[in-house]
C-alpha cells in the first residue's frame, strides 16, 4: 500500500506544481485536457522504475506483482495520453493580443507539436507491440533491446513537447520536476544495463554440474567463483546468465530449486521453452555464469502458519523443491505436504529423493498425473476441490499456508478453489511471470 501511495503521490505531483503556478485558469475541459497529458508523462517516467528489477521496489509486491503494476499503469497512461489532446477545446492560429494567457488559443507552432504528434503515434504502437511480443517472434533479448531504446525514443519526445509546448510545463518548478524524473528514468536503464552488469562481473559463478533430469528439463548447479556466493530465501529466483557477457541482455528468470542451508551452490531446474533454454545441450561444466537477485515473494521463511502446502505443477516444482529441502534441512517443526502435479511420469523430476523427503516426519508427498502408466498406484487426473478435499481437513484449510507454481492456467483454478474454501488470499502465496 506504501508504494502505491508513494505512486500516486509522484504521478500526481505534475498536478499539485501546476495549480501552485497562480496562471489564470482556463476553461474546465481544457484543464483537464492538460491534466492528462501531464499525469500520462509524469506514469510513463515511473514506468522505467518499476520495470527494471529494483528489489527496494519490489520486495514487498514479489516482481512479478509490480511488473503486472507496470502493466496496469502503462496502459492507463496510454488512455490519458491519447485523450490528452481531445479533450482541448480551442481556436487554432497564433496568440491573440486578447489572449494572453492563451486561454482560448494553444500553439500552432509546428517544431513545438511534431514531438508530441510523434509520441502520440508511437506510444500505442509500443505498448501493442510489447503486450504482444511473443506473437511478433522476436527473441526475448531482441525484443527487450528494442522495449528499452523504444522507451526511450517515446519519453525524449514526451519531455521536448512538455517543455516546448506546455502551458504549465514552462513554469521554472515544472522544467525542474520533469528534468529530475527524466534523468531518474535514464538513471534507472543505466543501473540495470550499466551498474548492475559492472557488479556481476566482479562476482562471477560456474556451472559445476548440468544433467538432463527428463524430457525437456534441465538440472543445473553453479558455484561462486572467487567469493562467498548470494544470501537468498528459499523459494526465490534470479535472472541467469550462461556463457554471456554480464552486460549482455542474455539473461532469463529462474527459480532457485536449492535450499540456501545446503550451502553456497545454487541449483536450479529448467524447461527446454525454444529461448536461450533450447541449447543447454551445449552448456558445459566450468562456463561461466552471472546471476542478478535474488527476486521473488514466494518463500515462507517467519510465515506464523503451523503448516505449508505446496502445490506444484511441472517445473514448477523447483521453487517449492527448494523450500521442502530447506524445510528438512534446517529441521522446520511445521508440517508440510507436496502435491506434484505431472501429465506423465517421465516428466517427474528428483522422484527418489522426494520420496526419502516424504518419509521425514511430518512431510507428505502426493503425486499426481494425467497420463499415468499401467501399475501406477499414486493420485490421477488434475488438481481440484476433491483432490484438495481430500488432502486438507477443514483445520489445515482453515490455518496453512498454500504455495503455488505451475501453468497459469492450473494455479489460477488452484487459487479459486482455494478462496471458494475461505481460504484467506494472505495464505496464497503465487508468482506468475508473464512481461510486458
């Protein structure tokens, strides 16, 4: 709640310096016609924070909740900015003498308003192509080169038209303000691509193991080289980077599959997706490897709840992997169950040493699949009400924890379920990671 107060408060402060300028007023939808376009650029500088990974940003939200933030806002700056110059209502021409103020009259000076014309063409041609960039078929480093410069591109033009053709913008308090958020954006991209790289290359890992664990899914282990490795909560994740320059865009979000108690090795599991994930065939023992993070809100270390049910759909069962593994191994008292969800028993990963978990005291394991093979004798089909009716008594619904990672599509039917139970949503932790 803090940071969205603190949003509104930056988003709004355009508004609050405008009325502090004393200029005469103006016709009512004229006022707010310059009150979009100076909360649309004011939403579309703070867009380059909340886009770019700080944890100060997104440790209370979890990432992947301040990324769809991002999202939200992007699209409501974009309706503000292409209502913006609609709703004037002015006499076109120079100023008149009359009219000094220029509260009847707008500039017609063409080099003032070509910037603006061009970002109003060009922010929703951006924001379409970045809602759907997989379907565009660019790689993802490809495309988040072009997502940055784009933004850039658009905010440069944004600021010139603030400045040039701005009515409240040519205040001296305002040409401070916009001057300020613009070089925090800019500032922002170069700790990202600039600061943050520099960082990784003086604390770089190796790959100290690699193993195709079953179809499609990768076992992967790096160990700090030359330093004491990364303090992270199980259950987080980080953006890898294999056999790339650090200040390279070569980089993809993974979950940490390893407890931090096991040690300062970091291991991970990885499905085969067609990006930088297709050649792990070619990735070899001693490549180098860099890593920013930890991210991530789906971890239950000091949760007050007695129990913790993880539900895991695919390879999704690393994260929740990493916090049963941590949970045996620091000796949690709290109970815990795994429902591991599969469509056939070749995709189970870590099968035997998931079961010697399920044997400590008070751990349950149950798998789950769609396709089972003849002579199965564990759970089939999906996970639903009646599997969860089964596994949680009233108590255990009413009080744990429940953790999910999966499809989208299964943890948004686990949710509802979960909810339709009284289920508090407190109690349901989930990340889904799907950018803009």
């Amino acid at each position: 709640m803090g940071l969205i107060l603190l949003y509104l408060a930056v988003a709004g402060l355009p508004l609050l310096l405008s009325w502090a300028s004393n200029t005469p007023p103006r016709s009512f939808s004229n006022e707010i016609a310059s009150g979009l376009g100076l909360v649309a650029f004011a939403m579309i500088l703070v867009q380059f924070v909340l886009s770019e990974r700080f944890r100060t940003v997104s440790s209370g939200l979890g990432l992947d909740r301040t990324i769809r933030f991002h999202q939200l806002m992007a699209r409501t700056a974009l309706a503000f900015a292409l209502l913006h110059p609609f709703a004037y209502h002015w006499l076109p021409g120079p100023d008149r003498p009359w009219d000094p103020t220029r509260q009847l009259t707008l500039t017609s000076d063409f080099p003032s308003l070509i910037t603006g014309i061009l970002a109003f063409v060009l922010l929703p041609a951006f924001l379409l192509a970045a809602i759907n960039h997989d379907a565009l078929g660019y790689k993802y480093e490809r495309w988040r080169l072009l997502h940055g410069l784009g933004a850039l591109l658009i905010v440069a033009l944004l600021l010139h038209h603030a400045l040039s053709a701005g009515r409240y913008s040519a205040d001296p308090r305002m040409v401070w303000m916009w001057s300020i958020m613009a070089a925090l954006a800019v500032f922002s991209l170069i700790a990202v691509y600039g600061l943050k790289p520099a960082y990784q290359r003086s604390h770089p890992w190796r790959v100290s193991a690699i193993a195709r664990l079953a179809p499609h899914q990768w076992g992967l282990t790096i160990t700090p080289d030359g330093h004491a490795g990364l303090a992270y909560k199980a259950g987080q994740f980080v953006w890898l980077n294999i056999g790339h320059s650090p200040f390279s865009l070569y980089e993809n979000p993974f979950s940490i599959s390893s407890g931090p108690s096991s040690g300062a090795d970091m291991s991970f599991i990885i499905k085969e997706l067609g990006d930088c994930t297709s050649h792990f065939d070619q990735v070899k023992v001693g490549d180098r490897s860099y890593i920013d993070g930890p991210h991530g809100t789906l971890t239950v270390d000091g949760r007050p709840e007695p129990g913790i049910a993880l539900i895991a759909g695919g390879v999704g069962i690393a994260p929740l992997l990493g916090i049963l593994r941590d949970l045996v191994q620091t000796g949690d008292p709290r109970q815990a169950v795994l429902i591991y969800a599969n469509r056939t028993r070749d995709q189970i990963v870590f099968e035997d040493e998931i079961a010697d978990l399920s044997g400590v005291e008070g751990t349950q394991v149950f798998h789950i699949l769609q396709e089972p093979p003849e002579g199965w004798t564990g759970l089939t089909g999906v996970v639903d009400s009646a599997l969860l009716d089964r596994v949680f008594s009233d108590d255990r619904l009413s009080s744990w924890v429940f953790v999910l990672c999966g499809p989208p599509r299964m943890m948004t039917s686990v949710e509802e379920v979960l909810m339709a139970c009284a289920v508090s949503a407190d109690r349901i932790l989930s990340e889904r990671f799907q950018y803009d």
